[in-house]
C-alpha cells in the first residue's frame, strides 16, 4: 500500500478524534463558567492529547501541522499523488524533505496514537 494511500486511509479512520476531543474541552470550558457563577476559582483544563516530546519534534523541517496542511490540499487535487511533491515545494518542502517527512509522519502516527490525534485535530483545523 503506498504511503499517501495509508495518509488518506488514517485521515478517514481518525477524523472522529478531533471532534471527541472538542466536545470534552466545550465541557470543561461549560463546568468552569458554570463553576465561576457559583463563587469557584477557575482551575486550567489539561490539554487532553500530549503534543511535546521528540514524536512531535519537525522531521526534515516538516512539522505536524506543515504535514497535515500539505496532506489536506491533496483533496484539492483529487488525492493525485504524482502532484503532492509540487503541492510540498508551494509551501517550501523539498522533493527530498517531503518524502523523508512521509516515511516519519507515518511510522509516528503508527507509533503513538497522541501523534495521530494530533495529526487529525490540524488536518481538520486546516
């Protein structure tokens, strides 16, 4: 299978993510208003999907949201793979870089879901 395929078949599988997670920060957002009109001190909501750490660090100057950006306007052209090297060198990603990017985006998201959700979460946002 090759590697835009299993981008698309990822974005397919995993855009419920974003909206699982939008809806709990709508709640903790409605808790804490509601909390603050009996009296209650507004306590910060935690992120509820970890984006630190070296699986979310650039690979070959892509990041995750420069990854999911370029993923997304592969619908603009039908998901035609032969132009996502041209539609990566629009946004200043090398040939090179962008395949580097590809192979490391998608063993990440294979290998930490937080990964994926976030990759889901700016894919939608994009």
């Amino acid at each position: 299978m090759g590697v835009f395929k299993q981008v698309k078949d990822m974005n397919r599988i995993a855009l419920d993510a974003p909206t699982s997670i939008e809806e709990a920060q709508k709640m903790a957002s409605k808790a804490q208003t509601l909390g603050l009109a009996y009296g209650a001190r507004p306590v910060p909501v935690p992120s509820l999907v970890r984006t630190e750490g070296p699986d979310f660090e650039p690979i070959a100057a892509v990041s995750l949201e420069l990854y999911a950006q370029i993923s997304k306007s592969l619908a603009t052209v039908d998901y035609d793979l032969s132009r996502s090297i041209r539609l990566a060198g629009d946004k200043g990603v090398s040939e090179e870089n962008w395949a580097m990017a590809v192979e490391g985006w998608n063993a990440r998201m294979a290998a930490n879901p937080a990964v994926g959700t976030q990759f889901s979460a700016l894919y939608a946002a994009s």
